[in-house]
C-alpha cells in the first residue's frame, strides 16, 4: 500500500468518529485483521503452502533428472571428444547445447508455472477471506475493518483484532475453491 493510501485511511479514522458523534449516529465500531497470517494459519491457507511444495518437488525431481542427463552428455563430450572425428564431436556438442537449452527452459517455465500457481491459489484464497471479513462486519455490525499487518495498522488493541475469529469461521465455513478442486480430482 503505498503513502497516500496509508494517509487517507489514517484521515479516515480520525475523522469517522466525529462525523459519526456529530450524526448523534451509533458508537463506532472499529476491527482490524491480518490477513497474511489468516492466510497462513487457515487450513485452506496450510493446504495451498502443501501443494505447492508438492508440485515444486515434482518439478525439482524432474529438472534433477534432466540436469543429471546434461551433465553426463558433457563429460562425455569432454572426455571422448578429442577421439571422436569432426562430425562427431560437432553432432555431440549440438546435442549437448540443445539438452542444455532444453533444461534451462524446463527450468525457466517451472519456476514461473510455480509462481503462476502460488498467486492464483492466494488470489482466490484472499477473496475468500475477504467475504468472510464482509460477512463479520455486516453481522456485527462493524463501522470498519482495517487490514492489521503492521503496515496500515501501527497499533490496535488484542479485543479488536479479528484475526482469529476469521481463522476459525473460514476453517468451519471451509474453501470453495479446496471443494471444487477435491470434486473435479
């Protein structure tokens, strides 16, 4: 979040409590949740870290193997190179580079596959959180629902923080997106 949007939200909550005492309006009733841990202590959150490094093991497991291909056509190329004729030697190092280039691609597309996935799987999960916060502000009846990662909130007392509270809701509530995925398996 950058500068200005720290400011406004820091005008927001000075000026809210006035405007809502000079309405004659209902007390002010202010939360706040971090969203980073609720991701990360969520099972939903726990089970996306899980098949992530899952599917990135996959992936090293592969690459492990073609690396492992690479680097033996080299030390082949080196140590039979100087006995093999031209033709040889040349078809052998075209193999090699085409191998290699090969495994830096896999490996490139890997690490981008991996970062695609992690993203998506937060977005979504996020989004989720994100109805869950909605849904405790509504029924609550919550002024406002601050972010509270020590970026947007500096300090906040324990009864206002929210965090657990949406941990559990969306523990029992579950993920959508866990659901969709266990039934199209």
């Amino acid at each position: 979040m950058g500068m200005f949007q720290v400011g406004v939200w820091a005008l927001v909550a000075m000026l809210l409590p006035a405007a809502v005492w000079a309405q004659g309006g209902p007390a002010l009733k202010i939360g706040y949740v971090d969203l980073q841990k609720a991701l990360n202590k969520s099972e939903a959150g726990e089970k996306a870290k899980e098949r992530i490094k899952g599917d990135a093991e996959k992936m090293e497991a592969r690459l492990e193997k073609q690396k492992t291909e690479v680097e033996k056509l080299k030390e082949e190329l080196e140590k039979k190179g100087l006995l093999l004729s031209g033709d040889e030697r040349d078809s052998m190092a075209r193999d090699y580079r085409q191998k290699l280039r090969d495994f830096e691609r896999l490996y490139k597309d890997s690490q981008q596959e991996i970062e695609l996935q992690d993203r998506t799987l937060t977005a979504r999960l996020l989004d989720e959180l994100h109805q869950i916060v909605q849904e405790i502000g509504e029924k609550d009846g919550y002024t406002l629902i601050l972010e509270g990662n020590n970026t947007v909130v500096l300090y906040g007392a324990q009864t206002i923080d929210l965090t657990d509270l949406v941990i559990r809701l969306y523990n029992q509530k579950g993920s959508k997106f866990f659901k969709t995925a266990a039934k199209t398996n």
